[in-house]
C-alpha cells in the first residue's frame, strides 16, 4: 500500500517528508487524493520520526479506496519496520 524510502541528512535538524503517487496509480483526483491520504496520516502519527531525516512516502496500488485509518495503519507498520522512530527497537 506504501512504499517508503528515506535518507539520512545531520544538516537538518528536523524530518521533511515528501509523498508521491505515479501516473499507474490512478487519474489526476485520485493520486491528490492519495498524497493528502499519505499526508494526513503522517501529521497525526504519535511518535515524532528521529530528527535529520528525509522521508519519501510512495503511494502504491493498494491504496485505491482506502481510509484514512487504513493508510495510518500502514504507514505506522512501514514507518515502525525501517526504524524512524526516535527510540524504537533496532535504532540504528
């Protein structure tokens, strides 16, 4: 559902995030809707990612008709599973 890639910047002192949504993924109202989607969910995600970072969020096929919930959730288990969060297991 979310594809996400991240590089590490220590000249920033905060995480910047871009989303994306490819022309294969749908018509021009559903790709805008994808990227507020992706948007959304990460402003009201809990735990603030670790500073110095540049998120790419990737809207992917899956996403076509999901809610709001449903892209929080995902975006939690990509975010959670590439280590993001300050303090979470495997921090590298």
């Amino acid at each position: 559902m979310i594809a996400l890639f991240f590089a590490s910047t220590p000249s920033s002192p905060e995480a910047r995030l871009a989303t994306a949504a490819g022309r294969k993924y749908g018509k021009a109202h559903e790709r805008s809707r994808a990227r507020r989607l992706l948007r959304e969910a990460w402003r009201l995600s809990g735990p603030e990612p670790k500073p110095g970072v540049d998120v790419i969020l990737l809207a992917r096929a899956g996403m076509l008709g999901s809610g709001l919930r449903d892209v929080e959730q995902a975006l939690a288990d990509v975010v959670e599973k590439a280590g993001l969060v300050a303090g979470a297991e495997g921090e590298r």
